[in-house]
C-alpha cells in the first residue's frame, strides 16, 4: 500500500542549528502539505504545494522557515536557525484532490519528532 | 487558528462501551473529516462528511452533521483496546485547505 515516506523519524538539535526534513509523498498525488503538530494540539498547516507552486504559506514563520518543491515531487521543508519553540512534530500529507469536485482526503506520514535544545 | 473544536478534550471508557466525540466549527463549510492519531504516530483519515450529509456509517463509525448548529459528532460503537487514540475533526471551508481542531484523547480501559 502506498504511503507518504517522511525522514528522519527523530531529530536532535541545539538552538541555533540548521535542520531539514524530508517528504516523498504518494506516487501522483499532486497536493503536498507540512504540518507542525505541537504535543496536545491538532496539526497547523506550514505551508500547502500543487505540484511544485506555493498555495498557501500564510503561517508559514518566513524569517527561519522555507520550503521547496522542486520537481513537484519530494519536498524538504528547512529550519535555520531552529529555536527552543521550534520543537514539535512536522507532519507531511499529501492528496489528489478530485477535478472539480469536493476536497479529498489528506494522507500523512509517520511525522519528524524535532527537540531543540 | 484552529475552527473546529473537540468536545471532550479526553474521555476513558470500558472496552466494549460506545464513544461518543463532538465537533463544533465557527463558518460554514464544504465538509468535514474525522482522523484519528495513535500516539507519536501520522493522522488516519477514517470519514468524510459533505455539507448536504445527515450521518454516514463506516464499520463501528458513525458520523452525523448538524449544520445549523455547526457541530459534527463521532460514535464508535462496541470500543476495542485498538481504538486508544486522538481523534480530529478537520474542516474545509472551501479555500482548498482544512483547518484541526485540538482533538479528543480516547482512551479504552481493560
């Protein structure tokens, strides 16, 4: 069964630092979405991509957060310089949304725990 | 910002029990969808619900949607030890994004 694939699982970092995570979302799904999930809170959207355009970086904190979709395939989403607030779960979905129709359903990876220290 | 709000914010029940979530949102929407998320792990869609649906069934699921009160429910009948999760209501506002609510923890006791 295909899955959206996120690495790494887990990510340790000291305040300051640069980290990056990575997407690859299912095969033909032109949607991609990363989520940050802080524990006990629901997922925030970060930043929403059709193919390899920006649809939506609203909250999106700009100064130390970028996202990319070069190809319109995988997806990288980077922190730098990642602060103490910083830590939580990025969650990376992606849909293929039906021409002309309702919105569909969001498939989302198994996550990237990032601590900062 | 988060539209959707979960009620109870946790809620633990005998295996075997019924659980009964609720979801309240502010405007109105296209649809709503119901996820559910075991611990440290990615969110599960399990239904979706369009805006001109009553209730819809999927297995042990059954959702309903009220939309002149804006609230959704989420009953799981006949509760497994497996169904130990938080649940998220999630609604599209038909901007072509869906907005989580903070999620209720179940927790199904032995």
């Amino acid at each position: 069964e295909a899955e959206v694939a996120q690495s790494p699982r887990y990510k340790i970092t000291e305040k300051s630092q640069a980290v990056a995570f990575w997407c690859d979302p299912i095969s033909g799904h032109a949607t991609l979405y990363w989520y940050r999930q802080i524990l006990g809170q629901g997922p925030e959207l970060l930043v929403q991509f059709q193919d390899e355009s920006v649809v939506d970086d609203s909250q999106l904190p700009k100064d130390r957060f970028s996202a990319e979709r070069l190809k319109g395939v995988d997806s990288t989403l980077k922190i730098q310089p990642a602060e103490l607030g910083d830590s939580a779960m990025y969650l990376c979905a992606s849909s293929f949304p039906l021409a002309g129709g309702p919105y569909n359903e969001q498939f989302f990876g198994p996550g990237t725990r990032l601590t900062v220290l | 910002s988060q539209q959707g709000e979960e009620d109870p914010q946790a809620l633990s029940i005998q295996e075997g029990e019924n659980a009964t979530m609720n979801c309240s949102y502010k405007t109105s929407i296209n649809n709503l969808q119901w996820y559910r998320q075991n611990s440290g792990r990615g969110l599960v869609h399990l239904i979706l619900i369009r805006s001109n649906e009553r209730e819809k069934h999927s297995g042990r699921l059954r959702v309903t949607l009220d939309t002149s009160k804006k609230s959704s429910s989420l009953l799981i009948t006949a509760s497994r030890a497996a169904d130990t999760a938080s649940y998220f209501c999630a609604t599209d506002a038909g901007d072509d994004k869906i907005i989580f609510g903070k999620g209720t923890r179940l927790h199904i006791l032995p």
